[in-house]
C-alpha cells in the first residue's frame, strides 16, 4: 500500500503541478502562500526522512512533524497503545490537535452537509472533525468513503487527499490527487452545520454573517483575519468591537488595558470602506493591534508611561512607530499598562505596576508576574485582546514578558525600528518590537514598523533601503545546516528553575533533528563574565542617557505639557509630591541614582562606560562567539538572554519552550504581591544574531515552533469569552426567508 518515501514524493509533485487549483479563485491570495509555504516543508520533511532512511507509515512522523501521514493497516493497536481497533491520521491544528480515528479500518460515512461543509463521522461516534472544501465535490468523489491506504498531507490549515491508484503495468502504487480541503476549528464548525447564511428555517430567520468560520480571537493568525476580511465573513468594525469586549470582559481582574481609543471604531469603517472600494494598505489592513502606553500618539489617547507627570500632555504628531502602524492601514486599538517609566523608576516596586494604570496580572495564574516593562502588551496578546501588541525593551522589556506570557517576542537591533517620540530610557538600548502569538505574527508586524525615520537618527545606519522580507524568512527548514551556538558560562540557574535547563535540552535536540549543528561551550570570556556580572557600566550608561534623553528626546517635543515636567528633576519632584504615584512607598531610587551622578551622556565619564559595554558584549562576549566559532546564532533560555545583546544593541528573538510542571511550588515577588514561579507558568527559548539578523533569527525561530507548538500546550486560566461570531450575530442584518428559499 501507498507508505513508501518515493510515492509520497510523487504524490506531493503531483499536488504541485496541480496550478489550476493552487490558483484557482477559490483560494485567496494568503491560502496560495500558505499552501506553496507548506509544500516545501512537506518536501524537505520527506529529504530527510529519506536521509535517514525513515519509513513513513501510522503514528510514524517525518521528523517528528504530524505533516504528512499514510493511512496503512498495521495491526490492533495505534502507537500509544489506546486500542479501538483504530488507526489515526494527525492533523496539526493553531490550538491543538485534531484527528480522524479509522473504526474498523475504514473512515465512514463521510457526509456532504452543503457545498462548504462536511463532516467527517466515525460510526457517528466521537471524535468529529469538519473541513470546509475549497472547491465543490469533485466529480466521482462523492462515494461516502475514505479508504485506508489513501494519503493525507497536511498544508497548514489545507488537507490533500490522495487515493492508490494500481499501475497496470505492474503492482507499483501511484497515488493522484482526490481534493483539497480546508481544515476548520471543530467548536466553530459546530455553530452551523448547514452553511453560512442560512438557520434552521423554523426559526423564520436569515441571519447573513453567522456561520461555522470564524476563529477563536485567543490564537487567531493574521492569515486567518486577512482571510475573513477578504471574503466579507467580517469586518473590521466587527473586530473592533469584539475586541473591546474581550478588554471589558478581563480588564477589571488583570489590568492591561489603560486606554482605549475612542476613534477605533471610525477609523476601522475608513478602513473597511476602503477595502470595499478594492484598496488594501498591506496585510494589516483593518487589523486591530495593542501599543505599550510610552510610544506616543498625536490623537485622543493619553501618552502616559504611566505615570500621572504624563497625563494629558499632548504631541504634536504621531510617533515614528505610530505613523508607519497608520500607513499599514493597523487601528491602533489602545494602549496598555507597563511597569511605569518602564521599569525604570523604582528599586521596590513590582513588574506591571504603573500609578497610572495599577498593577497588572498574567493570565496563566492568578496573581501571576506578567514581568516588564511591556506588561500589559504582553497579557494582551497572551489571550487575544487584539492581534498582537508593541513593547518597547532597554534591556528585557520585550522578551521577558513574552516568555512568561507564552508569546513570540523580537527585540530588534537597536536603530531598526523608530524611537522618535516614545518615552525614552537610553538611545543607546532602546528599541520597539512585536509580541505576537506566534513567529509568523510577529513578522507581519516587523515589517510594518521596521524602516528609516528622518526623526530618530539611529534608523539612518541601516546597511539596507527596504527592510528584509521578514514574512517569507518564516521557512519551515531554516535551521538546516546552520551553526548555532550555546555560551554556557552565562547560564546561572538555582534548583528552580530545573523545568526551564530540562526544556533547552529538549530544544537543543529538536534543534538538532532539524538539521543544524549544535557548538556548545561557546563561551564570553572571563573577563567579560566578571564585568557582566559584577561591573557598573551598564547601570551608568543607562543612567546618563536617562538624565539626557527624557527632556531632549521627549519632554521638550511636547505640544502642552500641563504638569510642566521639562527633565528628570521636575519628574520627581512631581512624583515625590502626587500621592497617586505611591511615594515613597515606591521609591525614587533609580532616578536618585541616576541625578547623583553628576554628568550625562556627553561626558568623557559616559563614553569610558559605553566602550566597556561594547567591549564586554562585542569581541569578549557574544559577537566573538559568533566570529570565533563561525556561527549563524546563539541560543539560551531567555531567562539568560536580554542582559549581553542590550549592551550592543543586538537582536533577539524568543519563542515558547515550555512551562513549569502543575505541582511547582509558588514562589511569589519580594513584595508577597505576585506569582514568579508556579503551576503552568510559560518560558521561552531565544535565538540570539548579530546587529541586523532579524529575518535569520525570525527563520530560525519560525523551524523551532512549527515543530514544537509548545504554545499550545497550555490555555491561560482566564480567558474572555466574546468572539467575533457573538459581534457579528448580535450585528446581523435579520431578513425575513421567503417562500422560495
């Protein structure tokens, strides 16, 4: 029967040369992607199965990927030893994993509901499965049967099927292609099995929009909102206003959310008008998206830190960030809370806590550290508060709050996104970046912000006119012949963190499998470890470019400043004196620190610091290793990563590596306030590049999570409720069904 390497690769050759489906019109332009995308991680799959001589055949995968799967009779028993006298065929879903059991050895009654729906019952006993098909009922498929010794192959959220053929010129098994299907979440294909516009008739009403497709907002995909967009299934109103019905639902227990902007709602029917009217500003057209609440907006939102020295002081345009978001047709949904002046304040205070905002939860624990600076950004698209958000990072603010919050977070080389009017902390470390669900997400949104800005000087060195293609580095086999790198000697955990070294030696073999060589021991040298860990120039860096860039970069762009805050000085004055910012319960000490010492970034004393930090994390530290060792990246748990690529500005890129087991002990803040380690709580693995790397490091990043989906192991314990079908349907036009229909 059809299980051998060589027809499975004849069988995906076919699917290849099959054009007049892959473009037909059927298909919209983002699925033609997809597909083409997962062709060629199917292929390479089969490479290296063939390379190591793997044997495809059930409860076997192709480098240990539920991607392509030949239904073949092998005994009684499946791999995991669960007996119906069944076989499985995977299908790898964005929230999980469905499957068709084969009862009997053959998949039943394989019913055709409409023209866009069908379901797939075995002996009408559960597990159900529904795929929509792209094309209607290809001529002599409509026998009720899916016989074992036919061949799936999984694209993405697309099905091929395959049926053996016999050669008559021998016994030799062909395979030609039976149909494609698209795979639909099983909960949404229940809300209506008889097709989109249509209710049972009974109840005397069409409603137009309700129907089986919509995506749960908690891990929707940016392809997946283009897609119903594209084809009327909802709009960008129906996204706004869902989304801020998730925020209602949440805010008042988790505190993400500071500011809502009360023009999303015109702005997204702009947006959809233009859609209608054929016009498209790129991907994010329409799409809702979350901003931290220090990058600034020339519009009815407050731009705060949170802090309320800040509230009400107007600007006299959009960030640099801000108008590129605009000109990619992204809402600009709200603003989130953050540890205030991104954590860079108080000696005592507590990650996600803002005078301004209060203090915000994670949601994978009550009471859990949502860690900072980018707190809020993070919660918000941990449980799908909107697309995705922007965090800013000086030296963790970005990847910390994405690991604990289960998302991909980019930390972007220092002067590839703009800095021009968000609240500064150092010029020298200070970048904008995505925190989204997944790496794919995360690159959309790097490719809207990334550029040169006339107003942030940095974005002028970059060694490129258009920014890379970050999208299409999102390549199933990008870790294949690389070198990638392991600095141990920058690794300190205590016994609690055993969970997270057991999950990178997990990664380091997935890593493995997926074709790149392994250098460990890659290590900074001794003198670079002791600065790191015991020398003061990074704080003093960090505090000169505090006293000098927060009045020349920020404070004096201000169209009205009514608390008339001009520097640092004035700033804690204020603070010291508004009982709302909680002093001195929340110190000061950070900005004592840094007025004490007595010079800023013009000083001879300031450049002395800065060379020892690019001493230290240059030739010393992590770029030697990457020139010393040939390597294309290094990787580290992220708990480890932020500290050496913050001194030179050098990006990172983390993505889910595991979670803490459920019966780990809580271990709370010094403050007794928050849950640092605990049941369930995420963390992540980084790849870390040179200055500019980003689309390699997004590749490499993108090769790890499609063969983990480690995100998908673990839901959050508070999630919202309202979905997009809920919006649409309470919206639905109601029309009366006529006789005829």
């Amino acid at each position: 029967m059809a299980r051998d390497i060589g027809h499975l690769r004849a069988f995906v050759g076919h699917i290849e040369g099959r054009g007049d489906i892959i473009n037909d019109h059927g298909f919209f332009s983002i699925e033609k992607r997809e597909l083409k995308q997962s062709l060629e991680q199917v292929k390479a799959q089969i490479d290296l199965a063939e390379q190591s001589r793997t044997r495809i055949s059930l409860d076997e995968e192709i480098s240990n990927e539920p991607i392509a799967k030949v239904l073949y009779p092998e005994g009684d028993k499946i791999g995991d030893g669960n007996v119906w006298n069944g076989y499985k065929a995977w299908c790898q879903e964005h929230h999980g994993y469905l499957h068709v059991e084969a009862m009997n050895s053959v998949i039943r009654n394989v019913r055709w509901l409409t023209n866009e729906v069908i379901e797939l019952s075995l002996d009408q006993r559960e597990p159900k499965v529904f795929v929509t098909p792209v094309r209607s009922v290809p001529e002599g498929y409509q026998d009720d049967e899916a016989r074992i010794g036919d061949v799936a192959v999984f694209l993405g959220r697309f099905v091929a099927i395959g049926e053996q053929t016999h050669d008559s010129s021998g016994p030799n098994i062909g395979l030609r292609m039976v149909n494609y299907l698209r795979i639909v979440n099983m909960e949404q294909a229940t809300q209506s099995r008889r097709g989109r516009n249509r209710l049972e008739e009974s109840e005397g009403l069409n409603i137009t929009g309700v129907g089986s497709k919509y995506p749960r907002l908690i891990d929707v995909t940016t392809e997946e909102l283009e897609t119903g967009l594209e084809s009327g299934l909802f709009t960008s109103v129906d996204l706004v206003n869902a989304y801020i019905s998730r925020i209602q639902e949440v805010n008042s227990t988790l505190n993400v959310v500071t500011e809502l902007n009360p023009d999303a709602l015109s702005i997204a029917a702009q947006l959809d008008a233009e859609r209608a009217n054929g016009t498209t500003r790129g991907p994010l057209h329409g799409m809702p998206i979350l901003i931290k609440g220090n990058i600034g907006t020339n519009d009815k939102m407050s731009t705060t830190a949170g802090s309320y020295a800040l509230l009400g002081a107007l600007l006299p345009t959009d960030s640099g960030i801000v108008g590129k978001l605009r000109a990619a047709g992204v809402i600009i949904l709200g603003k989130t809370n953050l540890s205030q002046w991104a954590n860079f304040r108080s000696n005592n205070s507590t990650n996600g806590w803002s005078a301004y905002g209060g203090q915000t939860f994670g949601a994978y624990f009550p009471q859990q550290d949502p860690s900072g600076s980018s707190s809020g950004s993070g919660v918000a698209s941990s449980i799908g508060l909107a697309l995705a958000s922007l965090g800013t990072e000086t030296s963790g603010s970005i990847l910390s709050p994405s690991e604990v919050n289960n998302l991909v977070g980019i930390k972007p080389t220092v002067g590839l996104t703009s800095r021009a009017l968000v609240v500064p902390i150092s010029e020298h470390q200070d970048t904008v970046g995505p925190m989204a669900r997944t790496v794919r997400d995360a690159a959309y949104l790097l490719q809207a912000i990334a550029g040169k800005d006339p107003d942030d000087n940095y974005t002028l060195a970059q060694p490129f006119d258009t920014p890379p293609d970050y999208v299409g580095s999102c390549n199933y086999s990008s870790l294949r012949g690389k070198r990638i790198g392991i600095p141990r000697n920058v690794i300190f955990a205590d016994p609690s963190e055993a969970a997270v070294l057991a999950a990178f030696e997990s990664a380091i073999q997935t890593i493995k499998r997926a074709g790149a060589t392994i250098i460990d021991n890659t290590n900074i040298t001794a003198f670079a470890l002791d600065q790191y860990n015991n020398g003061n120039s990074s704080i003093i860096v960090l505090d000169a470019d505090f006293v000098s860039d927060l009045p020349t970069n920020y404070l004096s762009k201000l169209a009205t400043n009514p608390r008339n805050v001009n520097d640092l000085l004035d700033v804690r004055r204020f603070t010291q004196s508004f009982s709302l910012e909680d002093y001195p319960d929340r110190d000061t000490g950070v900005w004592d620190e840094a007025l004490d010492l007595g010079f800023n970034n013009s000083s001879p004393e300031f450049w002395a610091a800065y060379q020892n930090n690019l001493r230290v994390a240059g030739p010393e530290g992590i770029l030697g290793a990457l020139t010393n060792n040939s390597l294309d990246a290094l990787i580290l748990p992220t708990d480890f990563s932020p500290g050496l690529p913050a001194f030179v500005g050098t990006p990172v890129v983390t993505v889910p590596m595991g979670f803490y087991p459920a019966n780990t002990t809580i271990q709370r803040n010094r403050r007794g306030t928050l849950v640092e380690v605990g049941p369930n709580l995420p963390f992540g693995l980084s790849f870390i590049g040179p200055a500019w790397s980003e689309a390699s490091l997004i590749g490499y990043a993108y090769a790890y999570e499609q063969r983990t989906m480690i995100r998908n192991q673990v839901q959050p314990y508070l999630v919202p409720k309202t979905e997009i079908g809920d919006v649409v349907r309470k919206s639905a036009i109601l029309l009366p069904i006529s006789k005829s229909s």
